[in-house]
C-alpha cells in the first residue's frame, strides 16, 4: 500500500549524499513537521530520501539544517533494533517533490 504525503517541514541535519551498490546517488536528510497547535503540537521525524539525478544536483546545497521545505512523495515505514535490544522504527519518505520555501530559522534551537 502507498501513502501520498505532501507537507511542509524543517530539516533536521544536512543532506548527506551516498551512492547504492549499483551506483545510484542518495540524498537523506531529517525533516521536522508539526502537527496540531499550542500545548497539543507534536514534531513528527521523517527520514527523508531523494534518489537519481535530483540527488546529484545543486539542490543539495540548499538542503541544510533549518531550512524550510515543502516535501511531496511516498511514506513507509522502517523497523530496527535500538541500542538497548528493544524494537524501533522510522517513518520514512521516499520525496518525489521537493519545493525550498524559505532560509534557516533565525533563532534555532538545538536539542
């Protein structure tokens, strides 16, 4: 089953680009999206990938922690093993479209 997903969000950390065994560049990043409002507003962590020729251009330079993007594509799910031996997961989103929306934050906070 495919879940469409288009929202925006800030990145979390730098884009870092890798290439797969059969050579096809990737860029990941972490992206932040709230949901809800006041003391109700939660931050959803995506892990975010951009496959092929996209992942090879200029617009990685622009895909820095802060930066605010619009993201389109398919959502899933990744399950691991924490640290501790527990079961974890991840949400991830295979991006298919990507829109800049404005500069970093003027006032992050880390954490």
């Amino acid at each position: 089953m495919t879940v469409n997903f288009n929202d925006v969000g800030r990145i979390g950390s730098d884009a870092q680009v890798r290439q797969t065994q059969n050579g096809t560049s990737v860029a990941s990043f972490r992206l932040a999206v709230d949901n809800g409002f006041g003391q109700n507003k939660t931050t959803i962590w995506l892990d975010c990938a951009i496959f092929g020729k996209r992942a090879e251009g200029s617009l990685i330079q622009y895909l820095t922690k802060g930066a605010q993007v619009q993201v389109v594509g398919e959502i899933g799910q990744r399950q691991f093993q924490k640290s501790d031996g527990s079961p974890g997961f991840s949400i991830t989103l295979n991006v298919s479209d990507l829109k800049l929306i404005g500069g970093q934050q003027s006032n992050q906070q880390t954490g």
